[in-house]
C-alpha cells in the first residue's frame, strides 16, 4: 500500500513539475551546498522563507536517490574534465525535472519563482558544474568542523563516509589538491578516531574548494554568523543569487524543526549549536582534530573552535 501511495505522488509530482517547465519556473537556481551536518537544511528554510521557489533535497544522495547510485559521495571531478554521465544527470537536476519521494516531499500545484537545489554530496565537484551550468548561483555554508563531527557521531546510523582510502585511491584528487598530505591522511586512518575522521573529510572538502573558487564566483556564508544575525547574513546571500523573499524571518521561522531535526540536536533539546560540540568531543579528539586543522591550514578559521574569523575565511578564497 505505501509503495502504491508513493507512485501516486510520484507521478503528481511529475504532472506538476511538467506544468512548472512549461512555463519555465526554473530558469533562476540556487545551489546551497557544505559538508553534512553544517545547518544546510535550516538555511534553505531561511533562504526560501516565502516558499517562492522549488525545494530540491539532497539530488545527489547516493542511497536515497536512484538516478545517482552511479556517484559516490563527494564524487571529485577536476573542473577542466569531461564526465558525460554526471553532466547528463545535472542537466536534470538544474533544469529542475528531475523528481523522486526523496528529493520532493511535497510539490504544490502553484507558480514558482526559481529553483533551491540544498545538497551535502557534491562539495567536490561543485566547481567543474558551475562552470558547465553558469547561471546556478552557488552558496557554500561553512560551520565549526566539530559541530559537524561531533552531529555526524550522534547521527552515525546515517552512514557517513569516513574512512580516508576515499582520499588515498583518488589519483586525481591526490594529485592536484592532496600531495603534501598523503602522510597525515594516513596518520588519520591508523588512529582510526571518528571524529578525527569526520574532520579530515571536512578539511578536504574545504581545501578543494578553496583553491578552485574565487570568492566571486561563491557566496560563502557560515553557520555561527546567520545563528547571530540571521537577517543580515540572508539577505547578503538572497542579493548574491537574486532572490527577493517576501517573508519576515521571525521566530516560527527562524525556530521551525527541519526535516533532519534528531533528538540530541540544539533545536530539539533547546541547546547552544555552538557549543553543543564539546558533549561528544574528548580531550584527545580536541587535540587530533586541532592538530589536523593546522596542518591543513584552517587553524585560524575558527581560532577559539566556536566563532568563525569571517575575514580570514573569505580570504582563502582570494587568489
């Protein structure tokens, strides 16, 4: 029954989406990427406030969504490389046809404004798509690496990729981003810490990223400061992609659960998700994963391990 349910609203979601090309609803799109665990869920919400545009969850899921069960996770692909496949499922994504009960809980039969595609799982070859599909406006969230850790190791059950070989077999990604790293990529697998782990993957994909994108060319918004001023920090961002959003940010907004909401996380037991890290982080983690940080050269990115230094950030992405 569920399943016969779920081809029901499947093809509803189609019939209405068919509706939406037509009449070309999808030419603006925003591409809300960052590691997962950042608050990329909770940002979309903000971004799209006034439900304007179409919510796109995670295409690039590799369990969830069939169509990318080809892609690994964080799949890197070099900017200046052909890769027929992966441009071929973008096309879909970015022209907004594409469809499933994961990507699309629900699709209102109504005009849209645009496109909002909020992904975990493209970080590193969020830059070779940019430059086939210019006119996605990308937006990178950036949150402390052990918020994002320490939420990983609560939520595990999710699976999230952790083990460094990733890295180590990735010939390409070894050679134009990681060759003075191979040795501290190792040292991470032998101790075999999840935390330590889930940080690694953080630094890489922050190291990627940095060294292909201008900062012109990202909106790069971290999690501390739209926690801070959220107004401010969104409508920064809206400027960047060219979205008017008509909707006041108040409080049943800014406070509403996401999807991915967990017992455990800030939200649900009304915590600091600045400091709620330090619960699951050990002493010895802290020294691991500050170590790591500083070998990667993110150690003044977030000198104290709660706020971010915003100028040193974006300054990583001036060439």
């Amino acid at each position: 029954m569920f399943e016969i349910r779920a081809a029901v609203k499947n093809l509803k979601h189609q019939l209405l989406i068919k509706r939406a090309l037509r009449r070309n609803d999808f030419a603006n799109v925003i591409w809300l990427i960052g590691d997962g665990r950042s608050g990329t869920t909770w940002i979309a919400n903000l971004l799209n406030a006034d439900k304007t545009y179409r919510e796109m969850f995670e295409p690039f899921h590799p369990v969830k969504v069939a169509e990318a069960s080809n892609f690994s996770e964080n799949m890197y692909v070099p900017p200046d490389e052909a890769h027929r496949q992966l441009q071929d499922y973008m096309v879909r994504v970015f022209d907004g046809s594409l469809t499933n009960s994961w990507i699309d809980r629900n699709v209102p039969n109504k005009r849209f404004k645009g496109l909002l595609v909020k992904d975990v799982f493209a970080n590193l070859h969020a830059k070779w798509a940019t430059n086939i599909f210019p006119h996605v406006r990308p937006i990178l969230l950036i949150r402390n690496p052990l918020s994002v850790a320490s939420s990983k190791f609560v939520t595990k059950r999710w699976n999230w990729p952790e083990n460094p070989d990733i890295f180590l077999k990735d010939e390409k990604l070894m050679l134009n981003h990681l060759s003075s790293f191979q040795a501290i990529i190792k040292g991470v697998r032998s101790r075999d810490d999840y935390i330590e782990k889930q940080v690694l993957n953080w630094c890489v994909i922050h190291k990627v990223l940095t060294e292909q994108f201008m900062l012109s060319d990202i909106h790069i918004l971290c999690y501390e400061d739209a926690y801070a001023r959220p107004a401010e920090c969104i409508d920064e961002a809206l400027y960047f992609t060219n979205k008017t959003c008509e909707q006041a940010l108040d409080k049943a907004v800014l406070n509403s659960k996401s999807i991915v909401s967990f017992k455990g996380s800030s939200i649900v037991e009304n915590k600091n998700p600045l400091t709620l890290w330090r619960e699951n982080v050990t002493p010895h983690q802290l020294s691991l994963v500050s170590k790591l940080l500083n070998d990667f050269g993110f150690a003044d990115w977030y000198p104290d391990l709660e706020k971010p230094n915003i100028s040193t950030i974006k300054n990583s992405f001036l060439k």
